[in-house]
C-alpha cells in the first residue's frame, strides 16, 4: 500500500473518532450545566470542556472568556477549530476521498452520508434543544459508519489503517476525559479519592457510553478510583487505556505480517500496553493520577508520530 493512501486512512480514522468523542463530550457538558450545583451542576463545564477537547488556548486565543454559546459554537461549527466537529468530518470525508478504492461503496457513502447529515445541522448558534439533536445525528453517523466498516471491507492494510488511526485517537480521549475531570470537576471541600458527586461522574462514564459496564463490573456506587480503574486498566471495557492498546498492538502486528518486519512503532506500543497490563490503580492514585495521564499523553503522541515515521505518512 502507498504510503499516502496508509496516511489517509489512518486520518480518516482518527478524524472520525474525534467527532464521535466530541459530540459526547458536548452532550455530556451540557447536562452537566443544565443542572443545579446541588445535584452536581458545574459553572466550569464549558472551560473543562475545551481543556478536555485540547483546544482551550485556541478559544482563549479566539474569544477570550468562555461562555457557553461560544464554545458550543468553537467545538461543533468553528472554522477557527480545526478540532471543530463540523471541520473533523469534513477533514475525514476529504481524506476518504482520496483514497476511494480502497473503501468499499457501503463505507464511502455511509461516510459521504455522515457529512451532508452533520452539514444540515450546521449553523452557528445552536439552542440547547438543537445541541442534543446535534449530537446525536453525529453520533448515529459515526456508529452506521463504524458498522459498515466492520461489515463489509476486507481484513487487510485499508481496514487496519482506518482502525488503528481510530484507536490511537480513541485512547487520547479517553485520557484527556478523565484528566480533566478528576482535577477540575473535583468539589473544593472534599479531598482527593473522597466522594465525589455522583451526577457528574455518571455523565462522564456516559460520555464514553461506560455507565452500564461499570456498574455490571463494580456493582457499587459511582467512585472515582473505580472509574479510573474502569477507564485505565479494564481491557474489557472499549474505550478504556488498556483496551485501546490491545487493539494498537494487535493491529501492527497485522500490518507487520503483511510487510514481514516491525519497527519502532511496534516496541512503543507494546511497552506501553505492557505498562497497562502490569499496572494497578492504587499503585496510580498513590503516585498521582494526573501525573499517570500526563505521561500516557505524551507516550500516546509519541507513538502518532513513530506510526508516521514508520509507514512514511
């Protein structure tokens, strides 16, 4: 396979994945505001919100104070963002494009179909109720997408690509989620690992679509050094560090059969995965978990920028 066409696919990916974290997160803050301070309401979500997104110096850079009509308008329609949902999927369309023939007719025009279907909603200021109906079109979107994917291209480079951009980006989502949350979101009275407020924790597991496991798992109260468990180490849980690493590691090994050699690519994600797989959750919260997510941030972009070097994107 062409080195650009790899690029494209792995970006298609990665963008797709993106959009879908986004839309959850926006989902998510917007409960979160709506709520009264009582049961868990935070004045902050916004600012969390564009922290979590990674995109907090550019709207500080664009617009200054945060309110919620602009960030709604920065994460979802912003041609300032490149991080924006609108511009993602535009992003992902493009790099689809250009690589065609090495999707199947059901992907390109579940994927072309996601972007008129995200296109139609697009305007500027969008209400609380067109926010939900925003985010669940793009939700939907992504999902019918994934689903064609996984039904009907070929198990070779082009679906590997595609799924190994989406994992890559899936894991430095969840990461950025669970930063932010745990350190701004955390009440000012309480101390750390204490008891957090239970609506809050329970909209960030549902941003990552995590309540229903972790309550099957756990079978007790939302906790936060539970859901951090969920979240890192649960390799049965999609979304979770863990789960995602055991799908990057899977992945080159199916695109290292396919050329007969690995590279640095390889070693990387494989020490990291074995990092998670050894790795404990009060060992995490004893030696600070914001340091813990800091690190796997920074090896997780690490790791981007070694698959590029090692397939030439």
């Amino acid at each position: 396979m062409l080195s650009r066409t790899a690029a494209n696919l792995y970006w298609t990916g990665r963008y797709i994945e993106r959009a879908d974290f986004l839309a959850r997160l926006l989902d998510a803050t917007a409960r979160l505001s709506s709520l009264p301070t009582t049961y868990g309401g935070d004045p902050t979500a916004w600012s969390s919100a564009l922290i979590a997104a990674g995109v907090a110096d550019a709207f500080a850079a664009a617009h200054g104070e945060v309110t919620e009509a602009a960030a709604v308008a920065f994460l979802t329609v912003e041609s300032s963002n490149p991080s924006a949902i609108c511009n993602c999927m535009e992003h992902a369309r493009s790099n689809a494009r250009a690589v065609r023939t090495a999707l199947t007719r059901p992907a390109w025009e579940a994927l072309n179909s996601a972007w008129h279907e995200v296109q139609r909603l697009r305007v500027q200021d969008l209400s609380k109720a067109d926010i939900g109906e925003f985010t669940e079109a793009v939700q939907r979107a992504v999902a019918v997408f994934d689903g064609v994917a996984h039904r009907t291209m070929l198990r070779d480079d082009a679906f590997w690509f595609l799924q190994l951009g989406a994992a890559v980006e899936r894991a430095d989502n969840t990461a950025r989620l669970l930063d932010v949350k745990y350190h701004l979101l955390l009440p000012r009275d309480e101390p750390i690992g204490g008891s957090l407020d239970y609506f809050q924790w329970a909209t960030i597991l549902r941003t990552v679509s995590a309540l229903t496991a972790y309550l099957w798992v756990y079978r007790d109260a939302v906790k936060p050094w539970l859901v951090a468990d969920l979240l890192i180490f649960n390799d049965r849980m999609p979304r979770s560090l863990a789960c995602c690493y055991d799908t990057i590691v899977e992945l080159l090994d199916y695109l290292a059969a396919g050329t007969g050699r690995r590279g640095p690519a390889h070693r990387q994600a494989a020490q990291i995965q074995l990092q998670l797989r050894e790795g404990d959750v009060k060992a995490v919260f004893a030696s600070g978990l914001h340091e813990f997510i800091e690190r796997f941030i920074i090896d997780n972009g690490r790791l981007g920028g070694a698959i590029a070097e090692q397939f030439a994107f």
